[in-house]
C-alpha cells in the first residue's frame, strides 16, 4: 500500500495526493501533523528515503531558525527534534513498498509508483 506523508496546507503536498488520485492507485493519506510520527516510524522513513535526518529538516521554518539552527545534533537527536516538532519535516514523502522519495517536485512521485 503506497501511503504519502500529508500537510494539507501545503501546496506540493496537496499536489502530491493529486498525482496519486489521478494515478487511481490505492493509497493512504497520513496527517502527520495531526497523528505524531513515532522515532521508530522516521527511522525507517529516513533509511527508506537513503537520507540522512538532517536532509528532512525544513531549514526555512521559524521553529527550526530559533531553536535549532547552528546547533551539531546526532542522527538520533534530530530525528527525536523531528518527531517533536513534525512541521520541520520535509513534504510530502511517498512511500511504496521498501522505496521512498519526497515529493519535491510532485511530479516525481510518478517514478514511485
């Protein structure tokens, strides 16, 4: 089951579930804004994108700016950082079986599926 990781305020993500609702695939939409990701969760996320946690961080948020930019964080420090504060994720992430991507642009979701 291919899910994508979804911020509904977000345009590339919104054009993210586009592309998949235009592909007629089955898909799972999770809001992990609302429903928190677990360490264990973005762990295998982050080793399924072949990314370090820090290639997740949305480095333009007023959160990451203020609290954390310049800071040296281990792999496991940022990736607790993340799973506190989930709008530093980067977005969307598809996921399809044992492969990954963010979909940035959107339309390389289309090499997911």
């Amino acid at each position: 089951m291919i899910k994508i990781y979804h911020n509904p305020r977000c345009s590339k993500s919104r054009e993210g579930v586009q592309i998949l609702e235009n592909s007629k695939v089955d898909f799972e939409i999770v809001k992990y804004l609302d429903d928190n990701l677990s360490e264990k969760e973005l762990t295998q996320i982050i080793h399924l994108l072949k990314i370090s946690p820090l290639d997740l961080v949305r480095k333009n948020e007023k959160i990451w700016k203020e609290n954390f930019k310049g800071n040296n964080y281990t792999e496991l420090e940022l990736i607790e950082i993340l799973t506190k504060n989930p709008k530093l994720i980067e977005r969307p992430i598809v996921v399809n079986n044992k492969k990954a991507l963010v979909g940035r642009p959107p339309s390389v979701i289309l090499s997911i599926l």
